[in-house]
C-alpha cells in the first residue's frame, strides 16, 4: 500500500474528493476498510486489547479511535513480538457518513458505518420527452 492510499483511507466518504492536509500516516494498528454499496465497516487489528482499553468517538465529522493498554509488570520478555503501544487514529467523515455501532471480537475492532444522503440531495433522474 502506497502512501497516496494511505492517506486516502482516512477521509471515509471522500474517495472521489479533492483534499487538502497530506501527512504521514501511522499504520499501527493496521485496518482494513470494506465498502458495499451504502454501508462500510473498519476492522482494527488490536490483538490484547480489552474492551476497557480502547474508545471510539465520533465528534464534528471526526471518527476517533484510541488505545491504551494498562501498564502492568508481567515479568521479562525474552521476544516481544505482540505490540501493546497506545495509538490514536482519526478519520474526517463525509457529513453524510453516520456510524452505527463497534465490537470487539477475536482481537478485531469493527466499526459499522453508513452513508445516510438526504432525498433532497440524492441525484435526480429528469425524463426527457419528445416532441
């Protein structure tokens, strides 16, 4: 995944959109975006975090997803490949985008979305008529 894809993921309903902003994105943890039709889901990889640990929140069209794990002495590790480091992940949403709900199952944090476009907005389709 290249940084322009990057970057692109973290403005959720503005696939098609100029923005502006370009920064280096953090890609801990790693995720994954699926879209079908209306309707989207972020699965987080967050392996050993609890449901205590992390908090989504969504404020002025802006999806926040922190971690924290709690600091504890669990001995010395001779290899510590599983990382445990607090993040935070944001995502400007479209203002159409509307997040439904998160669950964390088997070290995976899904967050359901959709996009919820008002009739007076939606494309209109104008029959033509001959003459």
């Amino acid at each position: 995944m290249n940084e322009l894809e990057l970057i692109r993921n973290h403005f959720l309903g503005f696939h098609n959109d100029f923005f502006e902003g370009f920064r280096r994105v953090s890609t801990y943890p790693p995720y994954n975006i699926k879209e079908e039709d209306d309707k989207g889901v972020i699965e987080f990889a967050v392996a050993g975090f609890a449901e205590r640990d992390l908090k989504v929140e969504v404020k002025e069209n802006t999806l926040s997803i922190h971690g924290c794990k709690e600091e504890k002495n669990s001995g010395d590790f001779w290899h510590k490949g599983i990382s445990d480091r607090s993040f935070t992940k944001k995502f400007q949403l479209h203002k159409h985008i509307v997040v439904d709900n998160a669950e964390l199952k088997d070290g995976l944090l899904k967050i359901s979305y959709h996009r919820d476009i008002p009739e007076a907005e939606k494309p209109k389709q104008i029959k033509i008529k001959s003459k």
